[in-house]
C-alpha cells in the first residue's frame, strides 16, 4: 500500500485587519499563549479585541494564515521616546495547535525584515520565560542574546518566574557606542554581581 502524501499547508503572513480581531483575541487566550506570555487566563474576548480596534502609528501586527484561518500573530512596537525610536519591542503568540511547525519563524522572520527595512529598527527587545526552551531557539537562531534576568518577573499558575531579556543589536551602527564593556574596566566595582536572590 503506497504511503499517504503530506498535504502541503500554506503559510501566508500579512497585516493584521480588523476583521482578524476575534482570531487573534481567541489565539492570546489559549492555554499555551496564556502560560508563555503576560496573558491572564479567561479573559473575556470582548475584551481582547478592543485592544487591537485602537490604531497607534508605533505599533506594526502581523498575522500567519494556515488556509485561510488565523494561526498567529506578532507585532513591533516602536518605544515613544524619541530618543529610543530606533528601538522596538517584539512579541509573538502561537495557536496551541500548530506549535513547533514553524509559524511562528514565519512571522518574526517578517516582524525583523519590516523592522529592519522599513521603520530603522536597530534593536529589536524581547523577553520570553525562562524555560520557554522552544521561542529561546527561535530567537537565539535570528541573533537574539540573552541580555539579562528579571527575577520573579510574573507570576504564572501560582509560582514566579523569572524572564530573560534577550534582543538583537544591528552590527553597524550610525553613532558610537559606550557599552558595559568600556564602563567595566574603568570603574568595575559599579558593574560587580549583586546579591544572589536566586534561592529566595
């Protein structure tokens, strides 16, 4: 008996419409996004898609469609002072169940492409949990570094959880930089580890 062909699926990310808000507000309540990300368990979808009705020139979504239905979505979100403009905040969210099939890549792939191309993104920031092992390889394969760790940062189905800050820093930038590195070794006392609280 000849083996079953793989329907092929296709993938198309495009911008966010607001004929998209319920999708998406269905895909930010589900388990998995609720656990992984600033989410709170059943909050209602009304609610969610009132969040997205509001249009703020800062803020790019994109959505991932799996034929024809609303699988994902990702946003950049400029930072408001104009001093930081040439950064962005990125996040993504998922639908439980099409995880580990390569959407979400789809759409940061696209989020860095507009962010870089388009709107002079130079850093793009990110904070993801501390074991969330699958979205730490997706970001760490497009030139994310773990920046640092935000202790206790959320409480999640009644234990804190730390976060990473991770981003990723264009490699040529058009102003000089003074980095962590140059404050070190000209006053390292300020830079020294603190007390560990890891234990507490």
């Amino acid at each position: 008996m000849a083996a079953k062909k793989k329907r092929k699926v296709r993938v198309k990310v495009r911008g966010y419409e607001p004929e998209d808000a319920r999708a998406v507000a269905v895909i930010l309540g589900s388990r998995g996004v609720v656990e992984e990300t600033m989410q709170v368990p059943h909050r209602p979808v009304s609610e969610a898609t009132g969040r997205f009705a509001k249009r703020d020139s800062r803020n790019r979504i994109l959505v991932a469609e799996m034929d024809g239905e609303v699988t994902a979505v990702g946003g950049l979100r400029l930072h408001r002072s104009l001093r930081a403009r040439h950064a962005a905040s990125l996040w993504l969210a998922v639908a439980d169940d099409v995880r580990g099939r390569g959407i979400g890549g789809l759409v940061v792939d696209e989020l860095l492409d507009l962010g870089e191309k388009w709107m002079g993104v130079l850093r793009f920031e990110i904070a993801v949990f501390v074991d969330n092992e699958a979205a730490i390889k997706l970001y760490r394969e497009r030139g994310f570094e773990i920046e640092g760790v935000v202790q206790a940062a959320a409480l999640r189905d009644g234990k804190l959880v730390d976060n990473l800050s991770m981003a990723r820093v264009a490699e040529r930038l058009p102003y000089p930089r003074i980095t962590v590195r140059d404050v070190a070794q000209k006053i390292p006392a300020l830079l020294g580890s603190g007390p560990d609280r890891s234990k507490n």
